[in-house]
C-alpha cells in the first residue's frame, strides 16, 4: 500500500471512472484531493461520499479561465501539490473520410491541451519530489479502425511526458504515463453508437484482450497510485501498460 498522508493530489476528470477511484485511493491513503470536472451534480456526489477528504471545484481543462480558477482554489488552499493526475479527456469514432475539423480540433484540445494547460498551471505548486502521471492508452502503440485521431491524442501525450520528465528532472518532479486498454467504465459503454449496442462492443473489446477480458478502473488506480508514490522514486518518462497484455503479446 502506498501512503499519501499529508499529501495534496489534483485529479482531472475526477467523477467517474479511472478519474474516481482514483480519487478515492488517494483519499484510502491519506491525501487530500482537489478533484475536478465538468459536471456539478457529479462533484456533489464525490464530495457526498469522500467528505472533507477532498475539494470539488467545476471546469472544463480546455477553458483558460476555468483552469486558472481551478489553481487559485488549490492556492488558496495554502498547499503545494505532491501529486497532479490529468486524466480529463475522451474520444468519438471517426472513420478516415469523416473526419471533421471539429473532431479533430476538440478531440487534441481535450486531450493534449487540456493535459498541457493542467501541468503548466500546476509548475509553481509543485513540491520537491512530486508526481505528474499522464493519462495515456495504449491505442499510441496499436492501430484502431475509426479511432485515429484519438490514437495520435495519446501517442502526443506520451511524448509530452518523455519531454517534461527530461525538463523537471532537475526539480526532482517526475512524470509518467499509465495507459490503460479497454476498461469497464461508463466512458467506454459510451462510445457504442446506441445504447443497444454497448454489450456487443464491450464483448468484442474484451475478446481481443490476452486475458479474455476488460480491466477495471481499480486495476488502472493501482498503477497510478504506483507511479504517484515514492516507490516509484527512481520511475521518469515511463509508460506502464494496463491492458492485460493487448500492447505487448
């Protein structure tokens, strides 16, 4: 187990998902979580179930003025960050011949800008050997029909991270990405087309993995709390896979 006590973490697409349980790890472990997201009934519920354990504050990662409120909350605070998970993000299906400017354009937002604007907010709080994990996929490394533009999101994420790590060494800050495979989140139930058809993708999903089946969100924690702490002390401009071996076997 790692221990997060007196820690302060910074979750991105911290409702639901990969994001909560998280976030609830964190708070397991001793931390104190700013958890953000779009939704506000969402962040009542976090706040509901996890208490004084965290803060919820509303925005969107690819609004400049919701991030910089975003870290005026944890300045006032009074905290460093020893832990910054930026985990916002999504994706849509878009075959090669339909791909939009605007799915291309909100897709890189969301997912790279939104990841650049949260790390670059985060710089002045972070502490002495503090954490940035990334989240990536591991999409960046297998080609996915209709899903292209979403795989170059994350393969820019994972190059992001070899770069910052080379650039905060001297910080002694470093910086990760874990890159889940499919995972049974209401994240990837949605990218079915209608509502019917979520069974179908979820079974397809899961026959391609080694291990016959789709990891949970729990699973994708471990290895973030793994990458936060100070076990990984000597781990920088790394990529762990949690995918049950789809990108590697």
């Amino acid at each position: 187990m790692e221990d997060f006590t007196n820690k302060t973490a910074l979750v991105t697409g911290g409702t639901a998902g990969i994001g909560l349980a998280v976030v609830r790890r964190l708070v397991q472990e001793g931390a104190h979580v700013f958890v953000a997201g779009r939704r506000q009934e969402a962040l009542d519920t976090v706040a509901a179930e996890l208490g004084d354990a965290v803060t919820t504050v509303r925005g969107d990662v690819t609004k400049a003025d919701d991030v910089e409120n975003l870290f005026a909350a944890i300045r006032e605070h009074g905290a460093g960050l020893d832990v910054v998970f930026a985990n916002a993000g999504g994706g849509e299906f878009a075959a090669l011949g339909d791909i939009s400017w605007e799915h291309y354009s909100s897709t890189f937002d969301g997912n790279v800008g939104g990841v650049i604007r949260t790390v670059q907010g985060a710089l002045p709080l972070l502490t002495v050997g503090s954490s940035i994990v990334l989240t990536g996929s591991n999409i960046d490394v297998k080609g996915s029909p209709a899903f292209s533009v979403y795989a170059a999101t994350k393969a820019a994420v994972r190059s992001l991270a070899r770069s910052w790590a080379a650039e905060l060494i001297e910080r002694k800050v470093r910086v990760n990405v874990v890159s889940p495979g499919p995972i049974g989140t209401p994240g990837l139930s949605g990218l079915a087309s209608a509502p019917e058809e979520a069974d179908a993708l979820l079974e397809g999903l899961a026959a391609g993995v080694p291990m016959g089946r789709l990891g949970s969100a729990d699973e994708v924690a471990d290895a973030v709390l793994y990458l936060a702490s100070d076990r990984a002390s000597y781990v920088t401009g790394a990529e762990l896979y949690v995918d049950g071996g789809a990108s590697q076997i």
